[in-house]
C-alpha cells in the first residue's frame, strides 16, 4: 500500500519539501553568497533538513518496531516512510549535482548506490528496513555537524566568526564522524555480514539484494573512513605549523 500524507504519496510529498527548502536556501538565505559556495550552501541546508531529521525517524522506528525484529524482517509502513523520506532527499541533491557540479563523479556515484539500496528495499525487496535504517541512523546522526562545520568552511575565509566556529568544531566533528562511521558502523556491518552469510535472510531478502546492498555499503564506509582520516591527517599538520610558528 501507497503511503500518504494528507491524501498525497509520501515520496512526492517530501521531494516537493525539499525542493521548496533548496529553493528557499539558493534565492533567500544564500543570495549574497559567491556562485560556487551558494549552491553548495543550499545543498547543505537540505541535507540539514535531512539529516537529523531521518536519525531521529530512523532511531523511533528502530525501537518501536516488531517483537523481536530480525535484519530480514517485513518493512512495516513506518519504515517504508523513512525511506521514502531518504529517497526523496537524495534524488533531490543528486539532480543538485548533475545540475552544478557534473565533474564530482565520488559524489554521483554515492548518491546513485545509496538510492539502489533504498529503492531496492523499499519497492522491489520488501523487508530489510530495519538493519538498512540503523545504518542510516549511524550516517545521519552526524550529518547536523558535519552541515554546520562545512557552512563555516566555506566563509572562514571571510568570517572571523566563521574560521573561529570551524577550527573549534573541526577535531569534535571528526572524532564524533570517527566514532559512528570508523567504528560503529565497521562494527554493525560486520553483524549483519554474519547474519546474511548465514542464510537467515533466505528466501526473504534474495541474495542478489544484499550481497548489492553489502557491497554498496562497505565501499560506502571505507571511504567515510578515508575521508576522515584525511581531515585528521590535515588538521594534524596545521596543528604541527602553528605550533612551529
């Protein structure tokens, strides 16, 4: 079954709120800023929207779904909906991509594997939900810091303010980003690695969907956990210069 929201398909209904969230960052909150960071800006905003918004959703879900829930289990219409609120979000900034920046392919290519794992799920596999938003939570609970840190990297240059916010956020941002993509995340994906491996999920979830979804995913963390270290090994260094100075 459909779900709705006041009569309107969910799916819709939340890419047509993101759309006016995106619209309203690009021509109100960021009209004044550069043509290279007032995109960008607005691409934040969304995912500000999104982020810990979608947490949130997907950590209630979590703890108010079946009795003793298995990462195979049937998708109840509350999870559908979460996904459906991902799904729209990230089709919207991968249109915002291909729109602005066609040459960043890391970024397409992440969006495209997260919307296979979420359409899958959603509309053609049917279960799963839950273990797919644990993941999700383990994502987006650091999405709300990551959006504001990267706000203040874009006008540090030009803000006091904004290079302070940034240098003082910068180290909490990346041990709390360490936490949940270095390592719980590693940690739960080794879990439900067993758990699929094991033929728990058949004939339920098909093995073609989550070996995809498994292999989607891992990439998915292995360059969280390079990107992370490279924003360690780089405030490292500038720590190191200014102390030298």
């Amino acid at each position: 079954m459909e779900n709705s929201i006041i009569g309107i398909p969910t799916l819709p209904a939340f890419f047509s709120i993101f759309l006016l969230v995106y619209l309203f960052a690009y021509f109100v909150v960021f009209r004044n800023w550069g043509p290279k960071h007032r995109p960008e800006a607005s691409s934040c905003l969304i995912s500000l929207a999104h982020g810990p918004t979608a947490a949130i959703m997907s950590i209630y879900s979590i703890l108010h779904s079946h009795k003793a829930p298995t990462f195979a289990s049937p998708n109840d219409t509350f999870q559908n909906t979460v996904l459906e609120f991902s799904i729209a979000y990230f089709f919207l900034d991968l249109l915002h991509y291909l729109l602005f920046f066609p040459s960043d392919v890391l970024f397409i290519l992440h969006h495209l594997a997260t919307l296979y794992v979420f359409t899958t799920c959603r509309f053609v596999v049917h279960h799963g939900a839950y273990a797919i938003l644990v993941l999700l939570f383990l994502a987006e609970i650091t999405s709300g810091c990551q959006n504001v840190w990267t706000l203040a990297s874009y006008r540090r240059v030009d803000s006091p303010a904004a290079a302070k916010l940034y240098d003082f956020l910068s180290p909490r941002f990346y041990a709390f980003y360490s936490v949940f993509r270095g390592f719980l995340g590693p940690l739960f994906m080794f879990k439900l690695g067993l758990f699929y491996a094991s033929g728990a999920a058949d004939p339920k979830i098909p093995r073609w969907a989550w070996v995809s979804w498994m292999v989607v995913i891992l990439i998915a963390i292995g360059l969280s956990i390079l990107w992370v270290l490279n924003l360690w090994i780089h405030w490292y260094r500038n720590k190191v210069q200014k102390k030298e100075r």
